[in-house]
C-alpha cells in the first residue's frame, strides 16, 4: 500500500494519558468499533426537552446522551478509560494491517505498560510494541518515586526522603538515587523482558543536547574559562574521540567542491583544500 516490498507499518495508537478528542466515532449498529470508541466519552443523559442550541447528542440503547463538550470544541472522556481506549486501539491497529505498536504512556512504569500489553496480547499473542523513551518524561522524579513507593510496601524506613522534592540536588548522592539510577539503566531490558517491548526508540535527544552543549559552552567561553571552554570541552574531545566533524569544511562538502572545481577546471581549478588549508592541522 506505502509502495514499500516488505515494509513495517507503526500504529501510533491513542494516548494513555489523554483526555479530550475531536472526535465523535461514525457508528451504525451497537456494538461496533464506533459505539464503542464512543462509550468512553463522559456523557450525561438528557430529555429532548432539555435540549439547548448546538447541543450534539447521541442515542445509544435507546436513551439521549449529550457529550460533555469544552469551550475549546473538544468532547471530554470518562476519567479511569485511557487504558481501555489504548487497547481497543492497538488491537483494531493489528488487525487492520499495523506490524508494530506505539503507545504512548504518562510516565515510564514496566509494570503499567507490561499490564496494556498483557490485554492486547489475549486478542493478538504476538503483539510487538515500540517503545518511546521519551525525554518529556522527568526519568529522574519517576524513577525515584518508583523506588521510593517500592520501599514503602516493603516496609524500608524512608524517612530521609521527602516523596513530593525528590527531585532535589540533595538526595543525587543518596542511596534512593542509586537505586533510581540503576533502574533506569536497566530499564530498556527490564521493559523488552517483562514488558514485551520489541524496539525502543527516544524522540529529540539531539534538541537538548544541543541546548545543554550550547549553554555550557557559552558560560565558559563568556566566562574565566574563555577559549580554552571550547577547545577542552569541544574540539579536544572531538580528536580524541574521532569526530569527523572536527573538519568541518570536509563535512561542508569542500572536498567535493574541489573535485568539481578541478574536473571543469584542471590545474587552473581555485581549491578550498590544499597543503596550507587548515584542515591538515587536523591529521
């Protein structure tokens, strides 16, 4: 259909913690995938007395049922529904051609994925998920409250931690913090294992590197570090690690520039490159 010989189709279904939609479904008989996306809009029942103008309604079994409908336009659902509609979203997905499913989640908890996927795996054994780690998450705060709840039910004194500021410098070198970390680090096979996550992926990591990199560099280079914030903190790394943009006029195209140059114009050809071009500084 995409025009792709053995392609993967990726279903971004609905997200979990989403509350409000657009959308009232087409639905033709009770029971079908239209009634039932539109079961979990928050709905209160009304006589065709009370009607006001512009009012949407819909009838199901027989009774008049208006959707809670915002200023904005859009319908609200009934809260506790999100996984529900997560679900039926993924399964309609699979069995309307997608290979792998994304969902989208609140918060990155193994356990409340693992229990979505054990329901869409009763109607689809061999769901595969595709997982986004993503950086909208505070991974720090989770995990750590993560932890924290565990030592609670186990009965572990926490007294030393305040639940609501664990984000707090104070607590980075505490035992919490370690825990926290080596779940996060174990987190990508603690999901694929327990969670049946078969790829995950993470959305924008380069934007805020590049934001950090950036506002780091500029408080050292406007600051007592000067130049040397760059050269230690950029340049040096990038020969020690191998970057090739380190050379930045070759990943410009230079050298392509110059073959172009020299094919049309011989030795008359203007090169960028040549043994004084600074580029050889580089190795």
């Amino acid at each position: 259909e995409l025009g792709v010989d053995d392609g993967v189709i990726v279903a971004r279904t609905d997200s979990l913690g989403a509350g409000l939609t657009k959308q009232i479904a087409v639905t033709h008989e009770p029971g079908d995938l239209g009634d039932q996306y539109n079961s979990f809009l928050d709905c209160e029942e009304v006589a065709p007395g009370d009607l006001a103008n512009g009012d949407v309604v819909l009838n199901r079994n027989g009774k008049l049922l208006r959707p809670k409908r915002l200023p904005s336009n859009l319908f609200q659902f009934r809260k506790g529904t999100g996984e529900d509609r997560c679900v039926l979203d993924c399964i309609t997905s699979l069995q309307n051609g997608a290979d792998l499913l994304w969902i989208e989640t609140e918060k990155p908890h193994v356990g409340q994925i693992w229990g979505m996927v054990s329901r869409i795996r009763e109607a689809i054994p061999n769901a595969k998920l595709v997982y986004n780690n993503s950086p909208s998450f505070n991974w720090t705060l989770n995990f750590r409250q993560q932890v924290f709840d565990a030592w609670v039910e186990e009965g572990k004194d926490v007294s030393a931690y305040d639940r609501d500021n664990l984000m707090s410098a104070e607590y980075d070198d505490s035992e919490l913090s370690a825990a926290a970390d080596d779940k996060i680090r174990t987190f990508q096979a603690d999901a694929a294992r327990e969670a049946g996550i078969f790829h995950h992926l993470i959305t924008l990591p380069t934007y805020h590197t590049a934001a950090l990199s950036t506002d780091n560099l500029a408080k050292e280079y406007f600051g007592d570090a000067g130049m040397l914030g760059y050269v230690a903190g950029v340049q040096r790394k990038e020969i020690r690690q191998g970057i090739a943009c380190v050379k930045h006029q070759n990943m410009a195209g230079s050298d392509m520039g110059d073959d172009h140059k020299e094919y049309f114009a011989g030795e008359a050809a203007l090169k960028a490159g040549g043994k004084d071009n600074t580029m050889n500084q580089f190795g």
